[in-house]
C-alpha cells in the first residue's frame, strides 16, 4: 500500500516547511499505530509512504478508513493506493507500479478516496 500527503506543498508554503515535516510526522505515526507487528512502513519520498503487510484486503480497506478518519480530525488528508498479491502482481515492482497507480487514479478522483478505487477495481 501506499499513502501520499494531499497538499503537503500547499502546507509547507503557507505554514512552513516546520509544519510540513510535522505533519509527515504525525502520518507516519497515525499508519505506525494501526499496522500489525512485523509490518513494515517506511517515507519512500517527500509526501510518501510504503506500507508492506500481509493483511487482507477488507483488512486493508479498514487500516485506510481508521488512518484516514485520525489524520481527518488533525485537518490531514492522505490518499491510498494498495495492492495484493499475487492478484496485482508477483514482483515488489509490479505491485508498487500498480500501487503506485491507483494512488494517482484516486489523486484524479478526489482526496481520501483511495480506498474505493483500490479495492473496487480489485474486486470489479
């Protein structure tokens, strides 16, 4: 799964480049809190974030509503993209790539929506 900072440049412009990195500050503790033990997060770019865990994807789905409700009430918005193998993918490219769009698809669509493209195109 991946997760994007919606609006990060917009935050760091006005407020500060301090409130930019307090921010993914905080996204990285709000998906830190909800991943299982064994689960790996990690900032893979400015406003990234890569998620790798073996939940399935209802499970899934619930991690990117429960985060996304948190970060919401802190006036934060992240978009999600996941993928699962072997049904993406087989390689750590192929599910990134896919990942990877799916998380613009649901840029494209509107913030905080990733959840349902992700796992309605999945299941479609």
């Amino acid at each position: 799964m991946l997760a994007d900072a919606d609006d990060l440049n917009e935050l760091n412009h006005v407020h500060g480049h301090a409130a930019g990195n307090a921010a993914l500050k905080r996204i990285g503790e709000v998906l830190s809190h909800y991943v299982e033990p064994g689960d790996v997060i990690a900032r893979i770019g400015g406003d990234e974030f890569a998620l790798l865990t073996v939940l399935p994807a209802d499970q899934i789905a619930a991690l990117q509503a429960r985060a996304s409700r948190t970060l919401a009430a802190e006036n934060l918005s992240t978009t999600f993209g996941a993928t699962f193998c072997p049904d993406d993918g087989q390689t750590a490219s192929e599910l990134f790539h896919k990942a990877d769009d799916r998380l613009f698809a649901a840029k494209l669509v509107r913030q905080n929506r990733a959840t349902v493209i992700a796992l309605t195109e999945r299941t479609a």
